[in-house]
C-alpha cells in the first residue's frame, strides 16, 4: 500500500490533556483544563434543553442543507443563506478550503504562529507551506504580502492569533485586503470573535461586499460553549460558497448541532455575561504577570499567552502536579511561554496561587 507520500511523518493532533486521565496518572480528585479555549461557564442553557427536547431523534440523518441554522445566521449577521457553509467545527471548513484550493504546485501563506491546522491540511494537499514570522505574536502582514506569488492560492489571517491572542487592525487589514492579488483566498479565522473589545477590530462582514476573494470563518466552539457539538462556519459571496459545497460530506453537522446553535443564537445575554466576565478575568491575568514581572501577549480572546523565561514544558508539568491542564508554548511556537484559557474567577484565584508558589520556587533556585 502507498498512501500520499506526504503524510510521511506528519504528526496527529495533540490535543491538550483530558481531565479524567490526569487525574487517574497523578492521582488527583480535582483537575482543571484551562487548555483548549472552551468556555468556562458552559453553554446557554436553552442549547442544552433544545437538545433535551430532541434527544429521541438519533435515527434520522441531519438536514444536509442545515435549513434551521442557515436560516437564523444568515438573519443575525446579514447576509443571504447562499454565503454561508457549515462545518463540524470551523476546523472543517479549513479542510473543505484546503481541499478545494491546494495542491501540488500552490502555495499557501500563513503567520507563524498561528492556528496549526492551516499548515497540516496544507501539507496533506501536497502544497508548499510559507510561513512569515510574526512581529511581537502579530501577524506581519507587509511581508505576508511579499511571500505571495501567482502560484499562492490561500493566505490565512487568525485574527485574533491563536496562540499569542493578539489581533490585526481594521486599518492594516483593509489596506492587506486591497493589495492581495484577486486570485488569492484571504481568509479571516475569527474563531474569537465574539471575545474581542478592541475598538478598531476589523469588522469583515461588510468588506465581503466588495472583495470576492474573502472568506470569514465563526464557530460556535468557543463563546458560545458548543464545543462538544461540532458547529462552524464560514461565510463569503455565493459563488464562491457553491465552489466549495461539493467537498462538505453531506451529513456533516448533527441535529444536535442545528438545534443548540439556533438555540445558542437566541440568548444573547449568556453571551454578553459570558464575554464581560472574560474581559475582567483578563485584566486580572494582565495584573498578575505585571506584578510578576512575566511578558505577556496582549489578548482579545478568552486566553493569554505568558513567557516564564524557562521552558514552556516545565511550566507545564509543574501545573499539572497541582490539578491544572495548561498548554506548554513549545508545541506552539513560543517555547518559553504557556497559553492559559481564562477560567472562571475560582478557577483564575486558585491557577494564580498555584503560578506564584511555582515563580518563588524558582527565585529560591536561581
Ligand atoms: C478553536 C479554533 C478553531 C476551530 O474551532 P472548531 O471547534 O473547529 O470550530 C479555528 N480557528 C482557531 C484559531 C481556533 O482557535
């Protein structure tokens, strides 16, 4: 058998440590994952009971169309049920445009660090990887420009930057937008979008009007807890929607997902408390590192990225003594830093307490 030579080598996923076997290997009765971004209060409880109310339908395939949340997220954002496409989790969606739009002989132009899965699907395509190093965890998006060529087919901005959380102005996007040659995909992950405060965040919705060449991918993983439903989606004018349809399977999102998305919609207010406790936790984990003397990476998401000054693996492991699951900044690109997600405020009291025994520690060794 030859599978695609390129998968030689190409490492899985490593997701960051689940609670039950942390607690079995160290023997702990209370773990935390502050790991993978979720959020912290669950999801609106209106998404649970919608699931409650259908829990009986398992035998019946989803509506391939996904009519109910088609319908609801085109309303709520503005735009018509032809610019949009749902993946089971936007993780999908950058496989549908990877696989659409890569192969041997392109190119795909990413920051480096950002979000991992640009570059695995881009390397299962066959295509070439550009990676342009990031200013101070930002995206540098002048030279991201100068990396593309007529052979580039997709450049990806994270923006917010999963790891570092920091953002691309409406300015500098614009003005990015502008100069990308037409036959290049932009596309804006905006995994965090509901998280951001930043007054001059770009608003990308009402440029798709003008550029063809942009897609804007939302998910409901993050703020809106759904995590565990596999809901995502991406948004862009229709003709390049139905470019791409044909690589989504066509049962992709469960009924569950429809139903505790359109749910999810209808309650705003869990997104707002949601979003307003983040900013302040935030703020406290910006005063911890100042009082600390720790750099940290300004963020408009639900997680900070801190440089230690040491290796990002024994940040790790000293955490995960204590009961909590962070991600080491090793396998992210940021080697002596770790990303925390922001918790609740328990959840926040205790990690602090925890990391400030870890830093006197270290000042007694050195
Ligand atoms: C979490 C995340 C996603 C993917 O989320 P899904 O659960 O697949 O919707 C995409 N992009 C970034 C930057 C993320 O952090």
């Amino acid at each position: 058998m030859q599978a695609k030579p390129q998968l030689n080598g190409l490492p899985s996923y490593k997701p960051g440590k689940p609670i039950e076997e942390v607690k079995k290997e160290l023997g702990l009765s209370k773990v935390t994952k502050l790991a993978s971004n979720e959020n912290p209060y669950g999801s609106s409880p209106k998404a649970v009971e919608a699931i409650r109310e259908i829990v009986t339908q398992t035998a019946i395939y989803p509506d391939g169309y996904a009519a109910s949340i088609r319908e609801k997220v085109a309303a709520k954002l503005g735009v018509t049920e032809n610019q949009l496409v749902f993946g089971n989790g936007s993780d999908e969606v950058i496989q549908f445009l990877c696989r659409a739009f890569l192969s041997s002989n392109t190119n795909t132009v990413t920051a480096d660090p950002t979000f991992s899965q640009y570059k695995l699907n881009a390397a299962i395509e066959g295509a070439e990887l550009r990676e342009v190093p990031c200013v101070d965890g930002v995206h540098d998006l002048e030279a991201m420009l100068e990396a593309i060529d007529e052979n580039t087919r997709i450049v990806w901005v994270c923006n917010p930057n999963n790891p570092s959380g920091t953002y691309v102005g409406e300015k500098a996007f614009i003005s990015f937008l502008e100069r990308v040659p037409a036959h290049v995909l932009v596309v804006s992950d905006e995994a965090y979008y509901e998280y951001v405060t930043a007054n001059d965040y770009p608003e990308t919705l009402p440029l798709l009007e003008k550029f063809d060449n942009l897609m804007v991918l939302r998910t409901f993983s993050k703020a809106y807890g759904l995590a565990a439903l596999r809901i995502g989606y991406g948004v862009a004018n229709p003709k390049l929607i139905s470019t791409i349809d044909p690589v989504r399977p066509p049962f992709n999102n469960s009924t569950f997902a429809h139903v505790a998305a359109v749910a999810a919609l209808d309650d705003n207010e869990f997104i707002t408390n949601c979003v307003d406790k983040n900013t302040k936790s935030l703020k406290q984990f910006e005063g911890f590192c100042q009082k600390h003397n720790l750099k940290f990476y300004p963020s408009q998401t639900n997680f900070i990225l801190i440089d230690f000054n040491c290796a990002g693996d024994e940040v790790f492991d000293y955490m995960l003594k204590k009961g909590f699951i962070i991600r080491s900044g090793e396998a992210l690109g940021f080697p002596t830093c770790a990303r925390i997600t922001i918790g609740t405020d328990e959840q926040n009291q205790e990690l602090f307490s925890a990391l400030e025994e870890m830093l006197q520690l270290k000042t007694v060794e050195q």
